[in-house]
C-alpha cells in the first residue's frame, strides 16, 4: 500500500434527502435513538436537521428534498454498524415493536446483518455487525 494515501478517519456525516423534515427527525429518533443537534436554515426557514447519535453511530444531515427522495425511494443508502449481534436482534424487535418493513435478521460475513428497514420515503438501510478492522499495512507485507 502506498504511503502517499490521504489519511481518513470515517464518515463525517451523511447528507439524506427527506420529504417531511419534522417525520425524518422522529423517524430516526424513534428507531435508531439520534437526536437533532442543529437546524439548517435558509432564508429563515428550518430546511434541514443535523442529527447526532449518543452511542456512536455516524452523524446525519436530513435535508428537505422531496425530489431527491423519491428518486432514491428502494435504494439501499446507508448501513449502520453495530457492536454484535445481540444489538442487531434487538433493532429489528424495535422495528418489529413499529411495524417498520425489514429485509429480517440473516447470516453476513461479519456475524449478521438486518437489510432493507424502510425508512422515510421508502429509502432502505441496513445494519451490520461492524468489527474493529486491523491496521493496513502502508509497506506492503511483512515477511
């Protein structure tokens, strides 16, 4: 691996469109527990919500964008990663608890995954059992 890589550390945030604001900030509150952070505004009025999780999970931007969100309506966006699975079980009993569709609890290569939730306008995510990854060699392999 080259040493000139830029250096990364994660996801910042990520940005998904919504075409009720006020439902996508419930929404994600209610089942994945985040809570808003900030409002973005735009000449005054409240077009989007800064989201941000207490356990870990990566930032949201929920932007007012009905367009955007029906064309991604049954797109698979964002996968949230997961301690274990004992974490994963107990979301889809929160999605169950809901009545919120889900693809059910499956084999993945990292333990197991919980595929296709729909969320506001039909835009899917998933959550997987994301274990800690070993350093990359930057000089290649070791003898």
């Amino acid at each position: 691996m080259s040493s000139h890589l830029p250096e990364l550390s994660g996801a910042h945030h990520v940005r998904i469109p919504v075409s009720d604001l006020d439902a996508a900030v419930a929404w994600f509150g209610e089942v994945f527990g985040y809570e808003p952070q900030f409002p973005f505004k735009r000449e005054g009025a409240v077009t989007g919500w800064a989201l941000q999780h207490a356990g870990g999970g990566p930032s949201l931007a929920l932007v007012e964008d009905a367009a955007r969100a029906g064309a991604l309506r049954g797109f698979p966006l964002l996968a949230f990663g997961a301690p274990d699975e004992a974490a994963v079980v107990g979301i889809a009993a929160r999605l169950d608890a809901r009545g919120i569709a889900h693809g059910g609890v499956q084999p993945a290569l990292v333990k197991v995954k919980l595929p296709f939730v729909e969320g506001p306008d039909g835009i899917l995510f998933g959550v997987y059992v994301k274990e800690p990854r070993p350093p990359l060699q930057q000089d290649g392999p070791t003898p």
